[in-house]
C-alpha cells in the first residue's frame, strides 16, 4: 500500500509541474504581448515619449494569421 501512495504522489508531483511549465510559458507570451503593445497604447493615449512626438504615428499593423480549421 505504501508503494502504491508512493507512486501516487509523484504522479501529482509530475503532473504538478508540468502545469506549472505551462502557466510559466502563457504568462512569457502575455508579457511579451504586454511590451510589444505598448507603443500603441501610448500613442492612443497621447503619450509625448511615445515614438513619432507630434507627427502622425504610422506603424504596419500587425498581420492577419491564416486561420486554421479544427478537426
């Protein structure tokens, strides 16, 4: 019974931190989403440091993904 628990807690163990290894990556790519926005917003809010002070603010846009179909 012992080596039954034994197993039994290191499979959460695993499972554990894979969930971790998961949320630690959405929450990298949200980040990084958070910086490379953040030109838009100041220009949006008027931000004076905000690249192109005063002048029209012409950055691309970001580009369309192709959408794919789920099976």
């Amino acid at each position: 019974m012992n080596q039954g628990r034994i197993r039994s807690v290191k499979n959460t163990q695993q499972i554990t931190k894979a969930m971790k290894m998961v949320s630690a990556a959405k929450l990298r790519r949200a980040q990084d989403r958070l910086v490379s926005a953040r030109p838009y917003s100041r220009q949006a809010a008027g931000d004076p440091g905000a690249p192109g002070r005063g002048r029209a603010f012409l950055a691309p846009l970001p580009e369309a993904r192709p959408r794919h179909r789920r099976r």
